[in-house]
C-alpha cells in the first residue's frame, strides 16, 4: 500500500486533548461507519482502487483476489452507498462498469495506510507473540 499524506486537520485532532463528552450522534456514525468499513474485503478494495486508480469490475476481482463475484458487488455497493467509490456505467454491449475511489474513499485509505504501516512495522513482534501464544496451550 502506498503511503498517504497525512491529513493536517486530523493531525491536529489527534493531538488535542480527548473529549471529556462524546456527542451520541458521532459515536454511532462512527461505530456504523467502522462496522461497515473495517472488513477485510472494503479494505482490499481500498487498497486495490488507491493502487490502481480506475478499475473495470473484472480488474478489481484480480486485483483484490479470491472474493467472490457476489461478495465483491455487495462491497462495492455499499462502499458506493457510503460515497467511498464512484461507479461508471457506460452504455455499451457488454457492459463496461468502472470503479474509483472519491476523495471521501481515499481520505479514509489514507487512515487505513496507517493500520498497515504499523502491521508491517510490528510484523515480527506479532508473529512472535502469536509463536507464545501457541507454544503456551500445547500439551
């Protein structure tokens, strides 16, 4: 995955203070939001549409690998529903359907962009954590 450039804003919001009183609001939205969004599937389209740009939906299959044709429409729609991707339907025979993310799907790739760099940064610690964990429950 690329790295993003990081979003001034949220940076700046990441370093206050955290709220004493969260709005009800917000916090649904954002559990909805991460109930929806933090899949494995939404976050291998992502990654696929922020590498890649612009993909055809047979180019997506490829590139995000092994999801089903069924799986891959029902993500897509929603990320659709969600404003996180752009769907092109052009009028030929058969149909061309194109896929891209919005600014809004790669405002939230970017977030994304920082769950891999730390998994890649902590590869190792986890592998060796998980090695404990399974050494510790054998007979």
């Amino acid at each position: 995955m690329r790295k993003a450039l990081a979003n001034p804003e949220i940076e700046t919001r990441r370093r206050s203070p955290v709220p004493t009183e969260t709005d009800p609001a917000i916090e649904a939205l954002v559990q909805d939001i991460i109930g929806k969004v933090a899949d494995k599937w939404t976050m291998l389209i992502l990654e696929a549409l922020q590498e890649h740009g612009t993909l055809r939906f047979t180019q997506l299959a490829k590139a995000v690998g092994r999801i089903s044709q069924k799986m891959l429409t029902q993500t897509v729609r929603q990320m659709e529903q969600d404003g996180l991707v752009h769907r092109t339907v052009h009028p030929v025979i058969p149909p061309h359907v194109d896929y891209t993310l919005t600014p809004l799907g790669e405002s939230l790739s970017a977030a994304f962009c920082g769950v891999w760099i730390w998994a890649e940064t902590h590869h190792a610690e986890i592998l060796r954590a998980r090695e404990t964990f399974a050494a510790a429950r054998r007979p």
